[in-house]
C-alpha cells in the first residue's frame, strides 16, 4: 500500500525558559490512519499539538502537512544562548515559518482541547455553526446585509447535519456548558468537523468518560474516520481505547519519544512498560 | 413564533415610537427637557450600542469613545458649515483652508469613516498584542487627539481651540432617532451575521476561536473599525443637538459616562444600552434637577442640604447603588424583544394556572 503522508513532525523542540517540553520528536501520520500519541502526565503531548495546531512556535524543527512545509524555526535571539534541544543548528540560516492557529485550520487541520474549551454562552447549534464561519465567502457587507442569504442556510443546514451524526438533536437549543461531560467532548469533535478538516487531532478525547462512554467513542471515532475520509492524531490516555482503534502508537516521555510501533510492538516493549504502564499502574 | 410575525411586530413597533415621538412633538411645548433628553438620549444610545459592539459582543476593551466622536463631530462641522459663514467662524484663520460644503448626511458618514480610518491605524499594531493594551492606547489616543485639534497650526482646518458653529442642526426629535435608529439597526444585523458569530466566540474563548480558524486580528480590527465608525456618526449628531462644537469638550468623562451607561443597560444588550442611554440622561440632567434648588421646602422645614451640586452626589449613588446590587446591568445580556416578553408572560399565566389547579384540588 502507498501510503500518502498527511503529516511529518521533524526535529521539533519546544523550549520554555529552561524547560523541554519537547525534545526532537519525529513522527509521521499518513493518511486514513488512526495514530495515538500516549505518554505519562506532564510528557509533552499537548505541547506538540499546541506545536503543530500554530499555537506555539517551535524553537526549533519543521512541520509538513501534505508534504508542504508549513511551520520552521531555529533558536533565535535569547533562545541561542538559552537552547539546549538535541538538534541545535539543521535549521538555522532558514526563514522562520509561524502561521497563526487560524490558518492551520484553514489549511485542514482541526483540534479538540483537553480541558474543553466550547463557546459558553452559545448554544450547542451555535458551536457547531461558528465553526462553519472559516468557509464563507460573504464578506462583512455583504453578511450584514443579508446578502449572502444562500451560504447562510447551507451553513446552518451543514451544522444541523453534523448534530445529527453526532446525536446532539435533541440538545440542539441548550447552552453548550449545560451538557454533561461525554457530550460536550462529542460538541467539541463536532465543532472541529465543521471546519472541514482532513486531518483531525485529538487531545484525550475520552478523558473524565466511563467504560461504557469510552467504548461508544472508540467506535464514533472509527465511523467518522470513514464517513469523513479523515485521518486522525489523537492522545489518549485510556489504553483499552487506544489499543483497540490505533493503527500506530507513538510513546513520548520527558519530550522525547520513546517508542513507536503498532499496538502489540507498544505493548510489550520494555521501554514503554517502564516508563508509562509501569508509571500508570502504580497510580 | 414565526419569522414573519416577528418582523411584522417589530415594524409595528418601530412605527408606534415614532407616532408617539410625532404626537409628542405636536402637543408638548418644544422648551420642554423631555425633548432635550430624548435627542441627547438617542445620540448616547447609538454611541453605546457601538461601544457595546465592542465590549459586550467581541470582548475587547476600548476607551477611546470620546476621541473618535471628536472626529466625527469636527468632521461633520468642518464640511458643512457654509462657505458664507466660514469668514465669521475662522475669523482667526482667515475664513479657513476648507471653502465648500456638502449634505448632512454624507458629512455624518465621512465623520464615521474619518473615525473608522483613525480606529484602523491605531488597531494595526494594538490589536495584535494579546492584552489589553486596546484600552490604555485608545485613552491615550482620545487625549492626544483633543490636544492637537486645539493645536493653533492646525487652526485653519480645526478653528484652534475656538468654537465651531453655523454648521447644520435639526429641531425635530425625529432626525436624531431616524439617524441612531438605522445605524443600531446596522449594528444588530451585524450581530446577527456570520460576523457577529464569529465576535462572540472571540469574547467567549479567543483560543478555541482561533483553533475554529478565526483570524483574531483580522476580525478584531473589523470590531473597533466598526464600533468607531458608529461612534463617529453619533459624534456628528452630537454636533448637531449641541449647535456649536469645541475640542475641550470631549473629555474621558464623556468615555466614562457612555461605559456607564453600557454596564447599567447590560453589557452585551442591544436593547440594555439604549435604555440605560435614556434613563441615564434622564437622571442626569432631568429628574434629579430638584435637588440642586436651594429653596426647598417640606412643610415649614429648609432642606439645607440641598444645593446646586447636590444632584450630582445623589447621581454618583444611584450609580454607585446600581452597579453594586445589578452586577450585570438591568438587562444582563438579555434582549427585550416581543418573543422575549412573549414568553415571559406566558410562563407568568402557566404558573397562576397551576398554582390555581394545586389549589382546588
Ligand atoms: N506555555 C508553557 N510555558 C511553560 N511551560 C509549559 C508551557 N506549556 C507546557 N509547559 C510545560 O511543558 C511540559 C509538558 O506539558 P504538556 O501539557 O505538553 O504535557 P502533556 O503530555 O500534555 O501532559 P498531560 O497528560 O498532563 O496532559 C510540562 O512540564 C509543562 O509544565
Ligand atoms: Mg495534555
């Protein structure tokens, strides 16, 4: 099987002050895969999404998506003295590349928070349909005027859709923090596909979710990967979950990645039993 | 309720206002206060909602208010006084550098659009920092500005720190309201766009906005240059309703009176800020006029205290009182509207219905 790569992760470090979030990470996610990046608390994982979603400039390292350049730094002004990643000059001497969050998303990449971050005063519909504001074409007169009647019902009718696949109907006119937990992380994933993505990650998306919840996402999760053509990067601390839907698994651990493999390479590696599975069942 | 009912009551209300305004206007001797604070009350209205726009519904925090209707007005008056009366009006400056004059209301949109160019300038490099430095640049601004209108150099187009005057002013009531009327209506249409979506969830959370792939600076910069347009526009009606028109007139205490007003009416409440303009101009320069009468008497008792000033301590803690037991306004940041009262009532008749039902039994 060919396989296309929708996202490649080189040399990347992200320094804060004197702290390593994260120390040269390399991975890949191609399409149509379900990638899982899992390590112990405080490892780095959510740095990296902030990382590639543009939230953060990496201090160092690139970013591709689609085989595009799309995110490039070395360590520049006080961070020359300060820079202590592994890989300390491959980029030097290149144009820094920052876009902000909102054009990565605009490129095809969405996310979900792990401390959930919706609209609190929107209701649930609302969510679903200021994600759908990135694609318009109107412009400020021509939505103030009301022109742009026909975009206007295909968003709201495209929002509606997307309640319906996610199950969310009947809650459509509640304020979206009156949900209960499982289905504000369902609005959240919901939020994201609005913006139409191809590559969608996921920052532990079953997190605060029972067995019974987590077993249901597990399969959302699969059945939007297919109904959507998407390909999907997530972290996830529940192991059943992760083990069941990941294609590839990659283990970071104090910012750098430990392992990387399917999930009985994972399993039974050493590495990762010491320093995340071991960690994990003393808890 | 259906759309088209909605509209249909809207309209109907609308027309109802101006008929009273009208039937007012007829039987009412025109010295009355009512009329000077229904016209002062619709120009603060106007300049509150767009203050609104800003605070209440995007979640920026701009002091610049009474700098952009300094531009407004003074734009208004530069290109509308006639050029008969420029001699007499510059007199300092030689009748001035500007000799024509154009209609009202394109003067009333280039005070808004000259205001909307200074809000862009100011955004450009403000609005891409991540704190609020938007309130301590636009006050900043707001200074500056008064200052250098007075600025004898630019007498020839600004008349220094001399009055501006002979310009074009309304009598009726109706022209102040017809005016803020459609430029709130602006307002709350683009609240209600795909625009105003994206602004609340900017005030909501700026982080998950930007992941949604909202360009904050992009859509900030249109919220200040929007808001300051309108409070150009109203700073040209302010020109207007004041007949004549002065730089040192447009103090922060103006910028304080209409953030006031906004967080009495509710911040992020359309209708809230222009009930809290009406009442707010009311007690200030209305209702509480008895007090400042230093002869005034209960029965045989001087009420000594009362004097002129007096008004205005008793003013400070109304407000005081407000702000301290209504922490969102009187609004919140609900709407009053016809479905909202609607629903009010009804839920208002069901509970008497069932308590009744409880009752019987
Ligand atoms: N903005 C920041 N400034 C300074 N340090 C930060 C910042 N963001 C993250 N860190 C640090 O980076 C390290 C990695 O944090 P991160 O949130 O990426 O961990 P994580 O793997 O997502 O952990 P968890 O499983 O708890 O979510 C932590 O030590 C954290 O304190
Ligand atoms: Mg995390």
């Amino acid at each position: 099987m060919s396989k296309e790569n929708v996202l490649k992760v080189e040399n990347v470090t992200m320094q804060f002050g004197g702290v390593i979030a994260v120390d040269n990470l390399n991975l890949e996610v191609n399409k149509g895969e379900i990638i899982s990046l899992i390590g112990p608390n405080g490892a780095g994982k959510t740095t990296a999404f902030n990382v590639i979603t543009g939230v953060y400039a990496p201090t160092n390292g690139a970013v591709y998506y689609k085989g595009n350049k799309i995110i490039q730094n070395h360590p520049q002004g006080k961070m020359k003295k300060l820079y202590r990643g592994e890989n300390p000059v491959t980029y030097t001497g290149h144009r820094a590349l920052a876009p902000t969050p909102d054009k990565i998303t605009a490129m095809g990449i969405a996310r979900t928070f792990q401390n959930i971050r919706l609209f609190k005063s929107q209701t649930v519909f609302e969510n679903i349909l200021i994600a759908k504001h990135l694609r318009r074409t109107s412009n400020v007169f021509t939505a103030t005027f009301r022109l742009n009647a026909r975009e206007e019902a295909r968003m709201r009718q495209e929002a509606e859709e997307l309640l319906e696949i996610v199950g969310l109907t009947d809650v459509r006119d509640e304020l979206a923090t009156a949900l209960p937990y499982g289905k504000q992380r369902h609005l959240e994933i919901a939020r994201a596909l609005a913006t139409q993505p191809e590559l969608l990650l996921l920052d532990e998306p079953a997190a605060g979710m029972n067995p019974q919840e987590t077993l249901e996402l597990t399969q959302f999760i699969g059945r939007i990967r297919d109904e959507f053509g998407l390909t999907i990067f997530m972290i996830e601390h529940h192991m059943d979950l992760v083990m069941e839907i990941s294609d590839r698994i990659y283990v970071l651990d104090f910012g750098k990645s430990i392992a990387e493999g399917n999930p009985e390479e994972i399993r039974s590696n050493p590495r990762v039993i010491e320093a995340y599975l071991g960690g994990a069942q003393d808890e | 309720m259906k759309k088209q009912t909605t509209i249909i009551w809207n309209v109907c209300l609308i027309a109802a206002l101006f008929l009273l305004l009208f039937i007012l206007e007829q039987t009412v001797p025109s010295g009355s206060m009512l009329f000077m604070v229904l016209k002062k009350g619709a120009i603060y209205a106007l300049v509150a909602v767009s203050m609104n726009l800003l605070n209440g519904f995007t979640g920026l925090f701009s002091l610049g208010q009474a700098g952009f209707m300094l531009l407004g007005a003074y734009t208004y008056a530069i290109l509308t006084i006639p050029p008969e009366s420029r001699a007499s009006v510059y007199q300092y400056f030689d009748g001035g550098i500007v000799q024509f004059a154009i209609p009202v209301p394109l003067a009333l949109i280039a005070g808004g659009i000259v205001a909307a160019v200074f809000a862009f300038l100011i955004g450009l490099p403000v609005l891409r920092l991540k704190s609020d430095y938007l309130a301590i640049a636009t006050l900043g601004f707001a200074e500056i500005i008064r200052a250098v209108f007075q600025w004898d150099k630019l007498g020839p187009l600004t008349n220094g720190s001399n009055l501006l005057r002979n310009f074009p002013t309304f009598q009726s009531v109706l022209y102040p309201f017809v005016v803020a009327g459609i430029c709130i209506g602006l307002i709350v249409l683009l609240i209600n766009s795909t625009y105003g979506r994206a602004f609340k969830a900017i005030r909501d959370d700026e982080i998950a906005a930007e992941a949604m792939g909202i360009n904050l600076a992009h859509h900030k910069q249109l919220a200040f240059v929007i808001s300051s347009f309108f409070a150009g526009i109203s700073g040209g009606l302010l020109a207007m309703y004041q007949t004549t028109i002065q730089a040192s007139m447009f103090k922060s205490a103006m910028t304080y009176e209409i953030l006031l007003i906004v967080v009495i009416g509710g911040i992020g409440s359309i209708t809230g800020s222009c009930l809290g303009s009406f009442l707010f101009i009311a007690c200030s320069e209305w209702w509480l006029r008895f007090l400042d009468n230093s002869n005034l008497y209960i029965g045989d008792f001087h009420l000594t205290f009362m004097r002129p000033g007096f008004r205005k301590v008793v003013f400070s803690l109304i407000i005081m009182a407000i702000v301290l037991f209504y922490r969102k306004g009187l609004m919140g940041d609900r709407e009053f509207s016809v479905e909202a009262v609607r629903k009010f009532l009804r839920k208002r008749f069901k509970k008497g219905q069932t308590a009744e039902g409880g009752a019987s039994k």
